[in-house]
C-alpha cells in the first residue's frame, strides 16, 4: 500500500481525527474499507461527477460503489441538481405536507402500480422496519424470515445472518433461508411455517452477493406464502429502477409481492425510504385505523430536497425507457470478459452478478457450477483475500465495496476497459502473494 499512502496523505490525516470521533472510524461498517488494523483507510471523497469521483489529495477514482448503487444516472446530475437548488429557494422542510411530495407520489405510482398506498421516509432501513411492522400488525402473527446474507438495513427485526458464512450469531435470533434453495426455504415453513408474519427478499439478492433468482423461485416463493397467509414483501431498495423503469419483482421476474420498499436510484442520491403496496395493509399505517398501531413517523419524511430529486430522477429515467436494456447488456458483456479473463489468469477470483450489477469476489477455488446460493457464495469466500483486493483496486483508483458495485448510465466504453485492465493488474498481484506463500 506504500503507493496509495504516499498519494492519499490529506485522507490519511482525515481518517486519523475520524477514527478518534467515530467507532471504526465511520458512520457506516461498509464504509471502513480494508483492514485498519493493517494501516489501510478510505479515501475521502469532495467531488463526483459521472462515473468519477475525486478525494481530498486529487486522485480520481472510477466509481463502482455509485453512493451505495444509488447514482444511476452518475453524480452530479444536472437537472436533478437544478431541482433541488430551485427548491432550496423556498427553505429546506417544513415538516408538513407539500406538493413535491404528491407530485413524486404520483409519477412513482405510475411507474409501479404495485403501490396502491405508500409511505415515504428518509432511509429503506426505516421502510423495511415499517413493512415489517406492518406485516405483524395485519397477520397477527411475528417471525419474519429472511434470506441468508439479505441486507435490508440497519432494521433490527433483520439484521441477522450478514455475514459470511453465516453461521448463527447468538445476539440474534432469526428465521432464514437460503436463496433459490427450495428445500431450505421448505425447512423454514416446516418449522415456523405457522409463526411468520412475512418474508422479505430482494428479487436479485444485492449485498449478499448480486445473486440472481432461478426460474421459478420467486413464483415459488409466491405460492408458498399465499397459500400459507403469509406476506411477502420484495425490498426493491437496490433492484428498483435499476433494470428497468419500475419495479424487478413484478417487471422482470413476474411476481407480485404484497408489500415493497424502495430507495436508493429512485432518489439519485438524495435520502429517501418507500414502503408501499396492497391498500389493505397500509391502511393500517393511517392515524387511528382500526386495528392499526404507531407506523410511521419520521421528522425527514417526504422531503422536499428528496421529492423534487427523485421527480427529476424518475422524469430523466422515463426518458430512457429504452436504454435500459442496453445498460444491463453492458454490465453482463463485462461480467463476461471478466469471468474469462480471470480462468486464463488461473485465479480463484469469480465475478457475479446481473445487469448493471456486479460483485467480484475471492474463493478458495472457483467451482465447476455456478453459484447460485448466497449458503455457497458464502462456503467459499476468503474475505482475507477479498480485504486484499478491494485495497488493491482502491490503490488502482477503482472504487468500490462489496466487491465493486453497479454500473451508471454515466459509466462509458473507456471506464469499462479501464477497469478490466486494472482488475487484471490487481488479479496478477493476488495470485502471486498467493503462490508466495
Ligand atoms: C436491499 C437493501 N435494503 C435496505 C437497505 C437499507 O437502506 P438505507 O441504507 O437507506 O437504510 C439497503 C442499503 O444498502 C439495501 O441494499
């Protein structure tokens, strides 16, 4: 890293007064990047603009991680910037209801009419906490299962097998499955089957490892809850608006939830959390409804700054209706000759994902089958290896968590091949501290 620290001395001498102030020195785990204890520390980041992004020492930086996958139209998007400096005209929240608010309503209803009611809040931790809520409120009942390695915020009723590999943390107590596994996803409804409220799942499992569903899985999923009076709830908040103009469950993989949440590209980097679906669940979530309870709530709800964005969001996506295809073409041609690459490296690195989106990732061998499980993705990740080449990609000045991140409209043919030929370096470099040791 002798490279990196020489160019990043002012985010160096950032992260040393940060790491005084904040636990592990950030305000978001994910963010930490690498091993501190090894001396490595994040950049820290002034501008954005595309698909780039600058820290505080001047280096620019091919930006994979696009604001947690929220940038999709890249940073510093001009009309979304005119709306909000427009808005800021008129003050910053009122705390009261105003027509930002009803005219995204509208044009997000439009685009998924999944969403006969909603509600709108600052983060999608706070729309999962609330869907879930909602979800025991309306089945009467309170086991709420989830995906190993589904990250559906910092929600506590879900914060449980996140981490590879998944072996049971004792802090918390939870209802799991392994995702497009049928039989362990049958194991949970054998054992809690009459005890779950709902299940909650992201259509394409993001964070957990840009896992796509098998045929058939979610429509299974689908036909396993109903039958049993179990509610199902997609959490959209990384898939939505990212493979086409509306919402993937339905969209893409052609199955209805009850319930959805939303977040991230639907406000283009501006904080916002939907939670929304069947009327009859969510009125429950109105003040004094029969049977209902405190949902809702929130002092930065339906934001202005947030509203006005995410309408010049939507309007600017609406437009490129037909692109989305060719933006998901891009990401799986890259996926390609990345995955090729790496075989003829003879490096146990494996890229995956779907679409736009794409994890890489460090196993102790890259398997004959691909993986579809985040249980095997998990069995064979070495997140030691994995700490190593997310610092090397950094020092290459591709940004990027998780493994990388998503691609933006913003990202062009140049950012692509420079990021192939970066990974190549970053690859040759592991697999000979591999063969050193
Ligand atoms: C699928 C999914 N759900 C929920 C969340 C939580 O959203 P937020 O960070 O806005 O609370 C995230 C964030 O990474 C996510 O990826």
């Amino acid at each position: 890293m002798e490279h990196y620290k020489a160019s990043t001395t002012k985010s160096r001498a950032l992260w040393e007064r940060a790491i005084k102030l904040f636990p592990g020195g950030v305000s978001h785990n994910i963010r930490q990047f690498g091993l501190p204890a090894a001396g490595a520390y994040p950049p820290y980041i002034t501008h954005g603009e595309g698909a780039h992004i600058w820290d505080v020492d001047g280096n620019e930086y091919i930006d994979w991680w696009t604001t947690h996958y929220s940038q999709i139209l890249g940073h510093n998007n001009p009309r979304v910037k005119t709306a909000i400096t427009n808005q800021l005209e008129s003050g910053i929240q009122y705390g009261a209801p105003n027509e930002p608010q009803v005219q995204y309503g509208e044009k997000l209803q439009r685009a998924v009419p999944l969403l006969e009611k909603m509600r709108f809040t600052a983060t999608g931790a706070e729309s999962t906490t609330y869907s879930v809520r909602l979800s025991r409120l309306f089945t009467g009942k309170k086991l709420i299962g989830k995906s190993l390695g589904g990250w559906h915020g910092g929600n506590d009723a879900l914060t449980f097998h996140l981490n590879y590999p998944y072996t049971d943390d004792p802090f918390y107590d939870g209802v799991s499955f392994d995702y497009n596994d049928r039989e362990s996803f049958d194991q949970m409804l054998k054992k809690y089957g009459k005890e779950l409220a709902a299940v909650i799942v992201e259509p394409m499992i993001g964070a957990g490892g840009a896992i796509a569903p098998q045929p058939g899985f979610l429509n299974y999923l689908r036909e396993e809850t109903e039958s049993r009076d179990i509610l199902l709830i997609f959490d959209e908040i990384i898939t939505g608006f990212r493979f086409r103009y509306g919402t993937a469950g339905d969209g893409v993989f052609g199955v209805k939830p009850d319930l959805l949440t939303l977040g991230k590209a639907a406000a283009g980097g501006m904080p916002l959390g939907v939670y929304g679906g069947r009327e009859d669940i969510m009125a429950l979530a109105a003040p004094r409804a029969k049977g209902g309870r405190w949902v809702g709530g929130g002092t930065f709800s339906s934001h202005p700054l947030t509203m006005v964005a995410g309408l010049a969001v939507l309007n600017q996506l609406e437009q490129k209706k037909k692109e989305y295809p060719k933006l998901s073409q891009k990401g799986e041609d890259f996926l390609t000759r990345l995955n090729e690459m790496l075989s003829i490296m003879k490096v146990p690195i494996l890229g995956i994902g779907y679409g736009s989106f794409i994890c890489v990732n460090c196993l102790s061998h890259v398997p004959d089958e691909p993986i579809i499980t985040p249980g095997t993705l998990g069995a064979l990740f070495d997140a030691q290896q994995q700490n190593i080449m997310q610092s090397y990609l950094m020092q290459e000045h591709i940004f990027g968590y998780h493994g990388l991140g998503a691609l933006s409209f913003a990202h062009d043919d140049q950012d692509i091949e420079l990021t192939l030929e970066r990974i190549q370096r970053v690859a040759e470099k592991l697999g000979k501290s591999k063969a050193a040791k």
